[in-house]
C-alpha cells in the first residue's frame, strides 16, 4: 500500500558528516566558571539595586567592587556591564522592595557558594558566604 521510503534520512547524514572533532568542548571546570561568573554578576545587578535603594546600607560599595573584581578575574579580565538604577516610587514600597532584593540576594549567593565550592574557587566561595551573610543579616536570619 505505501512504498517504503529509499533515500537516506536528512538526519542521519548530517550525523554522520559531521566530524566530532570540530565541535568546541569545554571543560567541567570552565563550565563551572562560566555560571559562577553568571550568579556574582546577577549577585552585582542586585547590589548596585540595593546601592540605589538604600545608600545608607553599610558595606555595599565596597561588596559591589568585590564582585565586579571577581566577575572581571572569572571572565578573563572582561568586567561586566553595569548599570545605574534609579529610585523612584512611594517610599513604602521601596521599602518592600529592598526586602525582596536582599531575599532574592541570599538566594543568589547561596548558589554562588555551592557553584564555587564544587569548582574549588576559593576566593570566588568566600566572598559567596560573606554576601550570604551579610543578606542574611539584613533579613534577620540567622546562622
């Protein structure tokens, strides 16, 4: 009833043309570099945010320079794109915002350790601790 199909399939002979050696790998550690850059530099998004949200909040010129120092060491020497967030809005809601910011900070640098310790990145885990903390704090959580 139907006649069988007597070419080869598209799929299968682009299988086979392809050469497996001209396909770019990399590495498990790379790879790990490459998403711990990707978690400090979300990290860093969120700080310049809270900069601009809560300049009285201690410390966070000095953590974002951390970051980016790291995300620049990660990335081969290519610091990342930063933009400055502006404040505008009620009063009591920027406040609600800087809550979630710094829930959503904690959340970050918590992936950031676990990405850094596997990748046995020590600088890269323990600035990931102490922003951990430091947003932990800042919820009122404790250790």
């Amino acid at each position: 009833m139907y006649e069988p199909i007597r070419t080869k399939s598209v799929h299968s002979m682009a299988a086979h043309d392809r050469d497996e050696h001209d396909i770019p790998h990399r590495s498990r550690r790379e790879e790990l570099e490459i998403r711990l850059a990707g978690h400090l530099t979300a990290l860093l998004t969120i700080t310049d945010e809270l900069r601009a949200l809560a300049p009285e909040a201690a410390g966070l010129d000095d953590a974002a320079q951390r970051l980016a120092d790291q995300v620049t060491r990660l990335r081969d020497g290519r610091a990342p794109l930063r933009a400055a967030p502006t404040v505008t809005g009620d009063p009591s809601r920027i406040a609600a915002r800087v809550g979630q910011l710094h829930q959503r900070a904690h959340a970050l640098a918590g992936n950031a350790l676990v990405v850094a310790t596997s990748c046995d990145d020590a600088a890269g885990a323990a600035l990931a601790a102490e922003r951990m903390a430091a947003h932990a704090a800042a919820l009122g959580i404790e250790a």
